[in-house]
C-alpha cells in the first residue's frame, strides 16, 4: 500500500516539474498588436532576408539621427521622428533606406501621398532586389489601398513578390 502511495507522489512530482520546465519556454499568445505600417517594415537579416541583399555605406551622422528617429517612432512621436529623418535626408538626400523610412513615418502619420512619393523615390534610388524592395512595394500597396486606390494596391502587391532575387546554385 505504501509502494502504491510513494510511487503516485513521484508521479505527481514528476509531473509538477514537466509542468513547471514547459511554462519556462512557454509564450502567452497574443493578438498582434503592430500596425500595418510596422508590420511592412522587415529588418535586413533574418527569415526575411531570403535572396541578393544590397547594403550602401552608411554616413555616421545620418545613423545617429535615423536611429533618434527610431527611438521618437517608439514613442509614438511621429513628428519628432519626422523631422529627424528630414534632417537626415538634407545630408544624404539619395539615401534610399531613409526615404523608405520617411515613407513609413508618413503612413503612420495619415499623410499616404507623401509617403507614396518617398517609397516610390526609394525604389528608384535603391537596390531594386531584396528586403528594402519589399519594403517599397509594400508600402506603396498600403498607401494606395488607403486612398481607395484597391487596384493599384493589388498591382504593387503583386510588384513586391518579383523583389527576391535567389542567388545561384553551388555545385
């Protein structure tokens, strides 16, 4: 009777402790939260950075101020990260990773003209390949799709998927 009482406490014991070891690793599900516009925005490197990645060089000064406007952006100061960006873009006027991010500040900020013109004067600037190419197209297709502009959405969607380009095969 003992051996049978003994050996349903380990049991539970052992039990409690799978328990506890699981819910270590365990993450409560939660409904995404990010908008569309961050949601858009794929950092280089990662799942996302499938293919040809085209990185310029960057100016330190233009670095200190998009990373000042990433910092502003998280705190919901879309302005201030606005105008941190344009001062940027004064120093390196054809930088097309900061276009693309005043493209995605003016989505956040309602203003879908302005942020078509900076993505569409991204792509033009850029690499044309890649997660910075996705980028563009997928903030073109939002701003369109918020200005009613549903086909021409669908059709930068669509523009967006020739952007990987897979580099060839090793034998």
């Amino acid at each position: 009777m003992m051996s049978r009482i003994s050996i349903a406490v380990r049991i539970a014991a052992a039990a409690v402790l799978l328990a506890a070891a699981a819910a270590c690793g365990w993450r409560p599900v939660t409904p995404d939260v990010e908008s569309e516009v961050l949601a858009a925005r794929a950092p280089p490197g990662g799942e996302e950075a499938r293919g040809l990645q085209v990185y310029p060089l960057r100016n330190p000064a233009v670095t200190e101020l998009r990373e000042a406007a990433r910092a502003a952006e998280q705190q919901d100061d879309h302005q201030r990260a606005n105008e941190l960006l344009e001062r940027a873009l004064r120093i390196a006027p054809r930088d097309p990773e900061l276009l693309q991010h005043l493209a995605e500040i003016s989505l956040a900020r309602g203003q879908f003209d302005q942020a078509e013109y900076y993505a569409t004067r991204s792509y033009e600037l850029g690499p044309r390949v890649g997660v910075l190419c996705r980028r563009n197209w997928q903030t073109l297709a939002l701003a369109r799709e918020r200005q009613g502009r549903s086909r021409a959405a669908e059709q930068a969607s669509a523009s967006g998927r020739g952007c990987d380009v897979l580099p060839p095969e090793r034998f």
